[in-house]
C-alpha cells in the first residue's frame, strides 16, 4: 500500500460472491490508513482497525446481500 487509499465497491456485484482483500502496510513508510466506501456494514458499526505493523497484512471480505441490505464486510485475518 503506498498512501491512504480510498475503497470502492463493484457497481455490479453478485449477491453472496464473496470479494476478498489484502491491505499489506509497506516495509518502510506508512503505516498508512483506509478510507472505506461508506456503502459498507460492518459488525459493530465501525470499520476494524488495521494493523499499523510495516510488512503485515490484513484480509477483509465484502458480501453484497441485495440492493436493500447492501454490502457487509468482515476483517478475516489480522497480523500475517
């Protein structure tokens, strides 16, 4: 990851198609942070926190359930 990216969503998803993620914070620099897309539900109302650790990774996963409930993610791993 190089910088704060922003995350956007498919305009076209599939409903119940898991989209996987790996965010990897750089080896030097950073930590550098996300913006997520605001279309997003995710457990506890917030986003999870990335780790700030150079060279570790997180894995999210985003559903997209229907157009009424949207889109739902989790963080899958933390630390690798």
């Amino acid at each position: 990851m190089a910088g704060d990216p922003t995350i956007s969503l498919t305009p076209n998803p599939i409903a119940g198609v898991p989209y996987r993620l790996w965010i990897v914070q750089p080896a030097a620099g950073g930590p550098y942070s996300v913006t997520w897309a605001t279309a997003i539900s995710w457990a506890g109302g917030a986003a999870p926190a990335l780790t700030a650790t150079a060279g570790k990774k997180n894995l999210f996963t985003f559903y997209y359930i229907n157009a009424t409930l949207g889109w739902v993610g989790e963080m899958d791993a933390n630390v690798f």
